[in-house]
C-alpha cells in the first residue's frame, strides 16, 4: 500500500490503462467550457460570433477560433507534461485559454470585426515570445509579487468579466436596448445551467461533482431545444452537416498587424504576461504541494514559464488566442491524489482530437448565448472567489488596506467609467480603462515603495491595533 501511496505522488508514474483514460478525460471535463468560452466571448466582442458570416466571406469563424482553443490547448498541455529541454515543467499541468487575457483583448476587436483579428493575434504572438522571456528571470521577481498583488489581480480579473456573464444570460449584446432583452424567456436557460450546476456540485460526489458546469450547461441546452423559437434540431444539424470532419489549422489566418492599435495590444499582452507567469508559478506550487507534500523547483517553475509562453506564442500564429495553465486542476490533483503527468498527457491528446475534429467546434457554436451565460456567471463568480481566497493570506494591517483600496478603487473606477479618461490618447486609455492593468500597477508600486509599518502601527493585524488604540 505505501509503494502505491508513492508512486501516486511520483509525476512519472504511469496507471493502468483503466485509471489512465478515464483520469485524463477527467482533467478535460473539469476545464473544457472554460477553455473554449474566452473564444466565444472574443468573437462576440468583434461582431462575428452568433450568426455572423464571417465564414462565407472568407475568413476563419467562430468555430474555426473555438477549435483553435482546443487544439492549442492540447499542444501547450503536451509542452507542459512531455517537454521539450528546459521547456516544460513534466508536472501534470493542464494548459488552456486564459481568462486574464479577456480584458486586454477585448477593446483591441470590440465592435471592428475581422478588421481587428491582426492586430489581436500580432499582439497575442508577441506576447507570448515576451512571456517566454520571463522563465529566464522569474525567481528574481516573485518577491514584488505577495499574495497582496496576485489576490488583486485575480479577484480585478473576475470583477472585469462578471458583467460579460450577466449580457449573456439577458440575451447578449446586441439586443440591449430592446424589448427581449432580459426577458424571462432569455434568462430561463440561464437559470437552468445555474441551478442544475449548483445541485450538481454540491449533491453529486467524484467526476459528476468535478464537471457540474458542463452538466449544467448540457441541462440549459436540452432546455433552449424544447423551448419554442430557439435552438432546433435542424439549426443543430445544419451547422453539423457544414463543418469539416477534419481540418488543419492555418497558419497566419488573419495576417499581420503593426499598427497603432496593434501596439497598444502588444503591451498590454507583455504586462498581462507578467501576471499569468505569476499566476503559473501559484498553480505549479500548489501541484507540488498538493500532490507530491513538496515544493516546486526553480528548475519546474522555469519550465512551466517557457511553455506558458511558448504555448500563447504558437497559439497566436494559428488563430489562437494565450494559453496558461488551469488553477481548477491544481484542485483536481489534490483531490485524486494522483500526481502522474501521463494522465494528463491524456487529457492533452483528447483536446487535441477534438481541435482537429471542426464539428466539435460547430456544436459548441450552436450553444445559446443564454445558456452560456448562466455557465460563465458561475465561472467568473469562482474567479473573483479565487481572488479572494489569496487575498485571506494577507496580513490587513492598514498599510495593506490603504495599498488595497487604492489599487481597487482606481482600477474599477477607470473600468466603470471610461469617460473619465476621454481626453487620454486612445492606446493609453484601452490600457487603463482594463481597470486590470492600473490596479495591478498601482499595488505592485505602493508595495515596493511604502514601508512595511506605518507610523505609529506594529505589525499587528488591524482588529490588534484598533483594540490597543484609537486612530488619529
């Protein structure tokens, strides 16, 4: 028993092929619709998901970037267990398309079409070679870099995105404004997936309870079918019968882009690559940590950044959009007990598949923006309380409120106002009214420059130090 016990916390152990399969496809369930969403959402923002012809005019469509998503996904797995020299950590991490990225890119395509796509994925590509870069140095920046500052950031991510879930649920974008918009028509499937994934994580136990929002979602879709005026079975054939059974993907389908735009994008993708690298290095931790009782190597942590990196890069020549590795897996690992980077292996070759396979994709099309809704509320939900659960390892002195609250209050400030920089050149202001970036900045500054105690303040939290005295 205790030779299995270590071999379980072994990464190079590899299960029988009865654990290996079902395992592997099990890490897939857990990330699968939070992997292709950022996608959906992107095409969305530029005007050609949902119904768009893009496709017919010659340009790849939201089913095309919805199988980029997955079959990059499952390359920068493969570059993450497998490894290539010093890239890769061989840890079964599981890669896929980051949310974090979300805010960034969507001012650079919102409302311009397949006009923007160059820009966004010149951007994406380069920052994904500047990311590559930080693996060289990343354990001399960890110490600018507390709970403080990363708990913000996740939780800034969330608080950027829970809107998008809301839009969504209440019938998308393009029909605010108009009478069916927020209908109780359009927020019933939403309803739905929420409920059902609720009763589902929190009633059902081992793989049902780990893919409860893909439960949900596949709840909400049988839902919108039996609905009148919505999904039918013959919209669900047509877009079956139009997509490829296979395709490769494309190099460079949209082209190139310097502009100004593009700019503006390239360097909110390296600063945004900072944070992910960060972020990176949390989930390698917590793998070691909760899989093996050990710490990560700086040799692993530097792996795991080149194919983070690497994995964005080589995305954005194909259509697809960053890549990091996935924090709900890091929770899978320690709850099987099972540290075996083959499973995850995979798990990347069954994502890969499905990315070769386009009618995947145009299944994944057909899902109603309301349905995908109520699943994206309860995944940008987790990542504001991702967010906070990072931030319950502070110490709340004053000093760490004051960094906080200043950091917060501008940057969801500038998000919830944009206006309030109208006067601000337009590459400067997509960056700032992110609201991500200008927090994360700010918290990062105040914590390198503010002296560890305030005046008149110990180390002591504050419910310690209101207690022994009163404020001035």
């Amino acid at each position: 028993m205790s030779n299995l016990a270590e071999n379980l916390k072994d990464p190079n152990y590899t299960p029988g092929i009865t654990k290996l399969v079902p395992l592997g496809i099990q890490h897939v369930m857990a990330m699968f619709i939070a992997n292709v969403t950022p996608a959906i959402i992107i095409a969305g923002a530029a005007g050609f998901g949902f119904g768009s012809d893009a496709g017919a005019k010659g340009f790849p469509d939201m089913t095309y970037m919805i199988q980029m998503s997955m079959l990059f996904a499952g390359i920068a797995t493969l570059f993450q267990t497998i490894g290539m020299g010093p890239v890769g950590a061989r840890l079964p991490i599981v890669q896929g398309t980051s949310f974090a990225f979300v805010p960034i890119m969507i001012p650079i395509v919102a409302g311009q079409g397949t006009a923007a796509l160059p820009a966004l994925f010149t951007a994406v590509f380069v920052g994904g070679l500047f990311h590559t870069c930080i693996g060289f140095f990343i354990g001399r920046i960890r110490f600018a870099l507390p709970p403080l500052v990363t708990g913000l950031v996740v939780l800034m991510i969330g608080l950027a995105l829970v809107k998008v879930g809301i839009q969504y649920a209440a019938g998308g974008v393009p029909l605010i404004g108009k009478p069916e918009y927020g209908s109780l028509a359009k927020w019933a499937p939403a309803l739905v997936v929420i409920f059902v994934t609720l009763g589902v994580k929190f009633y059902a136990r081992g793989t049902l309870s780990i893919a409860a929002v893909l439960i949900g979602l596949i709840a909400g879709y049988l839902f919108a079918l039996i609905m009148p005026g919505g999904l039918t079975v013959a919209g669900i054939a047509s877009q079956w019968d139009r997509a490829a059974t296979f395709a490769r993907p494309e190099f460079s389908p949209y082209g190139w882009d310097f502009s100004t735009a593009a700019i503006g994008g390239i360097i909110g993708m390296c600063l945004m690559a900072i944070v992910s690298a960060v972020e990176t290095v949390g989930d390698v931790s917590g793998i070691t940590k909760g899989g093996a009782q050990r710490e990560a190597t700086d040799k692993e942590i530097r792996g795991a950044t080149f194919a983070d990196g690497l994995g964005t890069a080589v995305s954005g020549l194909f259509g697809g959009l960053p890549n990091t590795s996935f924090s709900q897996n890091v929770g899978l690992i320690a709850l099987t007990g099972v540290m075996s980077r083959h499973v995850v292996t995979v798990g990347g070759l069954f994502l890969i598949l499905c990315g070769l396979v386009p009618k995947v994709g145009a299944i994944i099309r057909t899902i109603p923006i309301e349905v995908l809704g109520g699943g994206v509320i309860v995944m940008f939900g987790m990542v504001v309380a991702a967010g906070v659960s990072i931030l319950s390892d502070v110490k709340w002195n004053r000093r760490n409120m004051v960094i906080f609250a200043i950091s917060l209050s501008i940057g969801l400030g500038l998000q919830l106002e944009p206006g309030a920089l109208q006067h601000v050149p337009t590459l400067l202001k997509n960056l700032l009214t992110t609201g991500l970036l200008p927090a994360a900045l700010l918290a990062i500054f105040l914590n390198l420059i503010l002296p560890a105690e305030l005046a008149g303040e110990a180390t002591e939290e504050v419910s310690g130090g209101m207690a022994g005295h009163d404020d001035d």
